[in-house]
C-alpha cells in the first residue's frame, strides 16, 4: 500500500505499477492547450456577442407573427447556445483537473480523484473537438439511413439486419429518435432492407455520413449445415433529411403514385385498406441528362395522407443529397491533393472469428467485435471526420 505521495507505508520507495501511475504534468499541460485552442478555433468570445444579439431578437413584439421565422431563429439562438454551453463544460473540466493536480501534491486529494477529473476532462475536450470537425453545412441536420442486403439471400439479408440493430443502438446511446418508415422482410431471416429516419438532434448526419457505402461480414455461418466461412455484404446510404424549411424542387411531371396494402400485424385494417404509398421520380443528372427512377415506399403509418408527405420528404432528401455531393465533387477537384471519398465503395470488414472490425479508408480497427454490433462506433466516426476533414462552408 501507498500514502498519497507515492510512498509504501513503511517509507521503502515503491515498485512502480506504470499502469496505475497518475497523470503527468505533460498530460495536464496537454489538456490545459487543448482547452485553450478550442476557445480560439470555435471564437468562443464573438459567440458569445453573437447569442446575445440573436437572443435580442427573439424579444421583438412581433416575434411571433411569423411562426415558422420564429422557429428557425429559435434554433439558430439555441445552436449558438450548445457551442458555448459544450465549451464552458470543457472550461470548467480543465480548470478542475488543475486544481486536483495541485491538491495532490499537499495530501488533499488522491491519486484516483486526480485520475477520474482527467477522464472528465479528456471525455470533454474529444467531444467538442470531434464536433468542431463537422463544418459541412449539412452537418447539423438530421439523418436518413437505408440499408440493403446484398446478393447471398439469408445470410446477407442477416447481417443487413445486424447493422439495422447496430445504427438503433447507436442512435439510443447519442439520445437520437430511429423511426423505420419502410422495411422489407427477408424470405427467411433478418431484412432484404429498410429506410429509417434519425431525428431529435443535431449533427445526426455529421456523425452518420461516415457509414456511407459497402460493409463486409465474415463469419461461419449459422444458416449452413456445414458450418462454412462466408462472406456477406450489406449497403448503406445516409443523406441528410430534409424539413419544411429547405426548398427542393420536384417536378410534378416526373412524378408518379401508386398504393398497395401494408403488410403485418393489424387484422382487418391492413387487409382492406391501402395505406401504404409508393412514389416513383424520373431523376436527371443535370450534367449528363441520365435518367433514374428513384422509388421510395412508406409505411410507417396507416393514414395514406401522412404516408405520402413522408414520401415526399424522403425523395426531397434523396434529391437534396444528391445535389450536395455533386457540389462537394466540385469542390474536391478544385482543392488540390483532397482524396476522392468514394460513396458505394467497400468501406468497413466485419471478421467474427478473427475479433476484427477494420475500416479501410483510416485503417482504424478493433477488436471488441461486440461493442461495435452493439453501436459503439464513435471511434471508427472520428477517425473518418479526421481523416477526411472539411473546410468552412458558407
């Protein structure tokens, strides 16, 4: 045993565990730098002027004759809000961890208190700095994701519905809303695919967009009687949702409708009525005059009303998207050296026997198999955003 300056209790120096040595002195200057740059990099200063005239505006007698404008401003004083707030928690983090340091040396606090502000501190500083890596202006909006199974039937339809799970327990962990708007059964197990929507905070599609393109399974199978290695592949696009807010336009000339009966649990209503909606649009590339038929179908809810302008808000989201990385495109050939992000390409492997995930792109991997099938994949997300930054956008 040791008192609180390192020595054994019968004064005889110690056999040091490194393991279980507290924080250094570069490590808490290292914290106390950190802090420092992200009050400069996020002018937390000119923020602060910012909110307060932002939040001036929101006095005006008239404030609330326009609803939606009122809305929008609110968020807008609201966003401001949560940098300064994610800030002054960072502030006070540091600060605490500095006076813990100097305690421990007069015998006030221990070396595990030391230890555990460290934690809270560094906790802090990764999150407001990964957040500062999200300068895409669709970075704040919210999220669609759709996964598809890819060719080998019960298998890949299963792993599509593993990563189906992995994304809801991220989003359960981040304080995110999942709701599926449209999913499709496999013939025998798991999904052939599924479109969900996240919602309920900011940045869903900052952090997401990193899960854009091919994910690779390796496993024995449990659905082969010989217990084969196989290999499974699943796709998954993220584009931001769109809301009432941002005008996209859709040409009601390349628009069509259909309804069908919902599938599943709901006795005589999901029989008789046909509730479910399926849009088809003509898309145009507007630099090649390619046509595509993009098909959304909804059937989140039993009101055909509500299906179809879920629909729209989903094709919205679709053509939304689509213009936006023609537009990063655009600016990845001016910016010189800037790597091409290739949106369908295999992007993650997913090896069970081996206890191995591995993201190609950052070279990032693990092997805590089960964390990441359980939504722990903050660590592959900010390693991509690091990898892959994005200047200012205005």
């Amino acid at each position: 045993m040791r008192n609180k300056n390192g020595r054994s209790l019968d004064g005889r120096r110690p056999e040091w565990n490194f393991d279980e040595i507290m924080i250094t002195a570069e490590q808490l200057k290292d914290v106390m730098e950190r802090a420092e740059a992200l009050h400069r990099y996020l002018d937390i200063d000119k923020k602060k002027v910012e909110f307060e005239e932002e939040q001036l505006r929101t006095q005006a007698p008239d404030f609330w004759e326009d609803p939606a404008r009122a809305q929008e401003q609110m968020k807008k004083v609201k966003s401001i809000e949560k940098w300064l707030d994610g800030y002054k928690e960072v502030r006070q983090y540091a600060d605490e961890l500095q006076l813990a340091f100097d305690f421990f040396h007069d015998d006030m606090v221990s070396e595990e208190e030391v230890d555990a502000d460290y934690a809270k501190a560094i906790k802090a500083i990764e999150a407001l700095e990964l957040k500062n890596m999200l300068r895409q202006k669709e970075d704040p909006m919210e999220a669609v994701i759709k996964i598809n199974s890819g060719a080998g039937g019960t298998e890949s339809q299963d792993w599509a519905s593993m990563l189906m799970r992995m994304y809801m327990r991220w989003c359960e962990a981040h304080g995110y809303r999942c709701t599926v708007s449209n999913l499709q059964e496999g013939d025998e197990a798991g999904i052939k695919s599924v479109t969900m929507e996240i919602e309920g905070g900011e940045y869903a599609y900052g952090y997401l967009k990193s899960e854009n393109g091919v994910h690779r399974l390796v496993r024995v199978s449990p659905f082969n009687a010989q217990g084969k290695r196989m290999t499974s592949f699943a796709s998954v696009f993220v584009s931001p949702l769109v809301d009432d807010t941002i005008e996209v336009f859709v040409d009601p000339a390349r628009l069509s409708w259909d309804t069908f009966r919902s599938g599943g649990a709901g006795g005589q209503n999901v029989n008789k009525v046909e509730s479910g909606v399926r849009l088809r649009y003509w898309y145009q590339d507007p630099d090649t005059g390619e046509e595509e038929e993009i098909l959304i179908e909804n059937t989140e809810t039993r009101d055909q009303p509500k299906n179809r302008a879920k629909a729209m808000l989903l094709l919205k989201s679709q053509l939304y998207d689509r213009a936006m990385k023609k537009r990063l495109e655009a600016q990845a050939k001016i910016e010189a050296g800037k790597k091409k992000i290739e949106w369908g390409s295999q992007i993650r492997s997913y090896v069970f026997d081996d206890r191995r995930v591995k993201d190609h792109r950052t070279n990032y991997q693990t092997a805590d198999v089960d964390g990441v099938m359980d939504g722990k994949i903050d660590e592959f997300i900010k390693a991509y955003l690091m990898e892959f930054p994005v200047a200012d956008e205005d």
